[in-house]
C-alpha cells in the first residue's frame, strides 16, 4: 500500500536529531511503498514560528535527501480550523473553561492529596448562563476541551504492538487556548484527515495522545490512519534532545563536515535490530528498513559513532563522486591524491589539512624533527631517487636507506614520515611521496 505519511515540525528552531529521525522514517516508509510525503509547518503559534527557521527546516531535509512531494502551513489552513471548531462547539463536544491556571493546579493538588488520579472532573458542564456572563465580565475568556467518549480506545501500533488507553483516567483536553490559539491536535487531526495521511509515524513520547486524537478522526471522518511510535534518541548522557542543544542541529552537522549520509543511516539505524553500517544510498537505506525492526527503548545517539561511520563511509567514496566537493574545498590534487588520503580522515574538510602539507609545507604544530636524526636524514637525501616516481618509489628509497643505515622498523619510517608530513601518523607513504614529488620532500628533508 501506498502510504500518504507527513512531518510537522515547528519552525521556531533549527530541527535536531531526534525530529531529523523521524522525518526520515516517514520518508523512507514513502519511498519504499510509492507513496507520499507531506511536509507540514505547524506554524499556528504566530509569536515563536519564524520564517528563516521554516527556510533553515526545508533546507536540512534537503540536505539528508529528504524531497516533499507536498509543503504546507498551518497558518495558511485557519479557516479550515475555525469551521469545524464550530461545529464542535455546537454539538456541545468543546466546551469553555473558565478556571484559571492557578485554580487547576489547586484541584489537582487536591485530588492528588486524597489518592485520586489529577483527572480534570468536567465542573465546567455544570455551569450556569449566569456563571458564565460573570466570568466574561470579571474579564476571563474561556479555553475550550474536548469532551472525550470515556471508553476504551485501541489500536494496533506499527510499532509497539497492540495498544489501549482507558479514556476515562484520561482528562478532556483542551484544545484551544483562552487567546483563541489552537493547540497542535485539532489542526494535526483535520490536516491529517484533508491530506489524506493514511499513516501517522513519530516519536513515543505522543502514545498518550494517540486516543484523543482516534477520537477526534472517529468524529470528523469515516477514515482512522494507522499509528506507529518510533523509540527516542538521548545524547550519550541520557539527556532528551531538545532545539537548544545547537550541537545536535543538522545544521551544525552539516557545518561540521559530516556526510548526509551518514547522518541519515545512524539516525535510522540506531535503535533497531539492524546495526549500523555504510550502505550506497538512501534507496538502500528504505529497502533495509522496517517498522518492526525499531526497538521500543529509546537509544543514544553519540557523535563519537556518528564520526565512526562517517570515516567507513568516505573511505569508501569513489573520486568522481566527491570530486566537485573537494574542488570547492580548494583541493586539487586529482584522483591519486583522493585515493591516498581518504583513508585518514573522518570528515570531508580534514582532507584540506592534507592538501595545504602537500601545497602549503607542514603545519604550524608539526612534529619537531631530532637532532639526533640528523646524519640520518642527510643519507636519506643522498639517496632519493630523481622522478618520475610512482608508488614503488617509496620501497626502493626505504630499502637502499636501510642498508646504507642500519635501520629499520619504526626507526626507518617515523622520522621519514615526521620530516615529510610533520604528523606521527597519516596516509601510506608509497601512495604519498609521488604527490609531494622530488622537491618538495628534498627540501623537507634539508
């Protein structure tokens, strides 16, 4: 089946990990089966929603391969709202409420203190026309709840399995504000019924709302899409996430140099029975996952892993796939030099440190050279072979350096590396030593 899925996200904040995760669920569930996915700001709280953070949201999902088929704005859909917000208040299904924040706390407090679930106990329906003219000229305005059906209310999660929630431990929610505002469930559930939504994915933190909202699809439509409750990421600590943690924006990430890819894997990968490895591209990545596959615990997401995968996969990465890229990093070194230091490094601009010890000399916290090498590495100059070079030149160098010193192990190759890279570790100097030429390795050497 063809699965029409969506992502509303807030743009009142650069998009994280975790909400990144749940995008790509629904747009791999999309891609896999043919289907749809809608792209929803729910933008209806006009004070925190920002259009550079809606630009910032559309240009991240860019970026992991995320195409909408379809963009819309909360904001844009009001009418929609306010005309079945009407008829709910007709039918006596949103009723106004008139206590006070304070007021709530209180009764709360005190079911809490007799042992009672804080369950709001409905006294709004008992109220008077009177009472409610006196409360309008005391200057309070009403928020509106939804009077639920007290019944049990069950589905079966993509997810998590069979599910029920007794409606009748469970308060009538309020579903507009005393500002006139509309809270995130009647517009998600109206969105969902007029865009045709056939599968609801995202984070478990929503499975409490879940029986509200069948209740509301029960109402308005004839249609309920099917639920599934993805698990959590938490940072390494065990921390949720959250949109100040700026560290875990797929903004920063992508300003940090990790791949797309990667990024898009781990986040998928990470708390499923699948582990995490390279895979070619997202179609692979929507062939290999399934609903049934996600674990039900939340999962760490640590970017010590996510630079782990990185590596696997750039070390992988063909040159004429990245060749643009590194053009515009100022590399432009070719293909032998791709091939010889992609190996050692774990984001793409790393390679440029490489290419500036190539182009520019060593770098300002080289390795200093010893003293004690010094007969050492005048023999080494004695010896090196005039060009052309290719990747043999690098044995036959070592190997007549060997015989005419005595040296051999790390006691041959660590100061010829240290002088010619200023680094104790790098990439294979047989790969290596063609790209620096006969110059440039004379002079370090020197």
């Amino acid at each position: 089946m063809a699965e029409i899925v969506r992502f509303a996200p807030s743009p009142t904040g650069n998009i994280h990990i975790g909400n990144a995760r749940t995008a790509l669920i629904n747009w791999l569930l999309a891609l896999k089966t043919g289907g749809e996915f809608i792209l929803r700001y729910d933008d209806t709280d006009q004070e925190r929603s920002r259009d550079e953070f809606a630009q910032g949201i559309a240009k991240d999902l860019e970026w992991l391969g995320i195409k909408p088929n379809r963009i819309e704005k909360q904001s844009a859909r009001m009418a929609a709202y306010d005309a079945v917000a009407a008829k709910l208040k007709a039918s006596g299904r949103l009723y106004p409420c008139y206590e006070s924040a304070d007021e709530l706390d209180r009764k709360r407090k005190r079911q809490r203190a007799r042992g009672l679930p804080p369950v709001y106990d409905r006294s709004a329906l008992d109220m008077t026309a009177e009472q409610m003219t006196e409360y309008e000229a005391e200057g309070r305005k009403p928020h509106w709840r939804f009077k639920l059906d007290q019944k049990t209310v069950s589905w079966n999660d993509g997810v998590r399995g069979a599910q029920s929630i007794e409606c009748d431990s469970v308060s009538d929610p309020v579903l507009i504000r005393g500002d006139g505002t509309y809270l995130y469930t009647l517009p998600s559930v109206i969105d969902d019924i007029e865009m045709g939504v056939t599968m609801v994915v995202r984070g478990d933190d929503h499975v409490t709302n879940t029986a509200v909202q069948i209740q509301l699809f029960e109402l308005l439509s004839d249609k309920v899409p099917a639920f599934a409750h993805h698990n959590l990421l938490t940072s390494s600590s065990g921390e949720g996430f959250s949109k100040r943690l700026g560290s875990m924006s797929l903004r920063s990430m992508r300003e940090d140099g990790y791949e797309a890819l990667s990024v898009a894997i781990f986040a998928v990968l990470i708390g499923t029975s699948e582990p995490v490895h390279p895979l070619a591209d997202m179609a692979a990545l929507a062939d290999l996952f399934a609903l049934d596959k996600v674990s039900r615990s939340a999962s760490k997401f640590d970017l010590a892993d996510l630079g782990h995968l990185n590596a696997r996969i750039l070390h992988e990465t063909d040159y004429d796939v990245i060749a643009d890229r590194l053009a515009g990093l100022g590399v432009t070194g070719g293909e032998a030099f791709w091939l010889a230091v992609r190996g050692n490094i774990e984001r793409l601009p790393e390679v440029k440190d490489w290419w500036d010890i190539v182009e520019v000399g060593l770098p300002d916290d080289a390795i200093a050279l010893s003293e004690d090498d010094a007969d050492f590495y005048a023999k080494a100059l004695e010896l090196l072979p005039r060009e052309p070079w290719d990747n043999t030149t690098w044995k036959s160098w070592t190997t007549a350096i060997k015989t005419e010193t005595g040296r051999k192990g790390k006691g041959l190759f660590m100061p010829l590396r240290v002088a010619l890279t200023g680094r104790s570790h790098g990439p294979e100097l047989a790969a290596f030593l063609p790209i620096l030429g006969y110059q440039k390795t004379s002079d370090r050497l020197s």
